[in-house]
C-alpha cells in the first residue's frame, strides 16, 4: 500500500513535467523568429499590381508553346480511320 502512495504521485509529476516540456517545445513559437515576412502588405500589393495587368497577362498567354497540334492530331486521326 505505501508503494502506490508513492508511485502515483511520481507518475503525475513526470506527467506534468511531459506535458510543460511538450508546450514550450512544440506549442509556442521559437524566440526570436519573425511573425511576418520582410515584405509589408503595400510591396506585396504593389508586385501584384505590376505583374497582373491584362496586357501581361495576355502576352504569357501568347508565350505558351503548343507545339504542332495538328500533327499530334494527324496521327489520332489515321489511327481512328483504321478501326
């Protein structure tokens, strides 16, 4: 009987101690890291202003290489003619 008298209260301690080791490690954040990136809300909307204008948009557009679809498609079609 005097041996679980002196276990449980044992037990609770390494329990806490687990759980305090737990939350300085895992649950807050490290001291000294930045809660936000360098960048302030104004540069960032001002990148996306600059890079999202039709006319850039449309030239991206413009710039995607299809290849020769009608040669891909040549070759799917002979193939279908032949079932």
């Amino acid at each position: 009987m005097m041996k679980k008298n002196i276990i449980i209260p044992i037990l609770a301690i390494i329990i806490v101690a687990g759980l305090v080791y737990w939350y300085l490690n895992y649950v807050k954040a490290p001291v000294g890291a930045p809660e936000a990136d360098s960048l302030t809300t104004q540069q960032i909307e001002n990148s996306l202003k600059a890079d999202d204008t039709t006319e850039n948009i449309n030239n991206a557009i413009d710039n995607i290489d299809l290849g020769d679809l009608d040669k891909e498609f040549d070759a799917i079609d002979s193939e279908l003619q032949s079932l």
